[in-house]
C-alpha cells in the first residue's frame, strides 16, 4: 500500500511540470463593440488553427444579436449587455457575422490567417 501511494506521489511530481503545457495557453480574446448595429472594429484577425473568445459589448441604445451562421453562433443583448462566444480553431478563410436586427447595418467579419 505505502508502495503505491509512494508511486503516485513521485509520477505526480514529476508530471506537474507539464501540467501548464497540457492546459494550453491562455485563449486569445478579442473585444467587439456594437453600437445600433455598427461593429467595430468591422474585421477581426485571428491565427489559423487557435481557439479564441469575442467578448461582445453593446454600447449602443438598442438591442443587438451577434450572428454567424458559418461559425452557428448567436448572441441577443440588450443595451449595455455583454457577453462573450468562444470560437473553436478555424482554417484559413473569412467569416461573415451580423448583427440580425440591424441588417442593413450591422455586417463583419473573422479572417484567419
């Protein structure tokens, strides 16, 4: 019994080290503002292949809902809400999303590159 309590003890030691590298780094986050259905910034640049989080703000007067339907993501909020979508790694390519109550308006973009 002490045997392997004794083993245990030493493989954890000696695998924590390694235990930040199995975690991953930290997730590159990004911040989006809309405002009555203008995005800004209209593009976010992003590396190919990592995951990352949009923290979305809406600083404007009326509600907004964050919408990509390449990415099948959606966000309402009501104004001065936010929230935040986590995007899983992407291939190299643009990404549409929209603001879908502010059609006309309200348009961006992911690019990965």
């Amino acid at each position: 019994m002490h045997k392997r309590l004794a083993l245990a003890a030493l493989t954890c030691l000696l695998l924590a080290p390694l235990a930040p590298a199995v975690a991953g780094e930290d997730l590159l986050t990004l911040r989006l503002e809309c405002n009555n259905g203008v995005f800004k910034p209209k593009t976010l640049q992003v590396p190919v292949g990592k995951k990352f989080k949009i923290e979305i703000f809406n600083t404007g007067t009326e509600a907004i809902e964050f919408e990509s339907l390449q990415l099948r993501k959606e966000k309402a909020l009501n104004p001065g809400g936010q929230s935040f979508v986590v995007i899983f790694p992407l291939e190299a390519g643009e990404y549409k999303f929209f603001d879908d109550f502010h059609i006309q308006t309200g348009q961006g973009s992911i690019v990965a590159k």
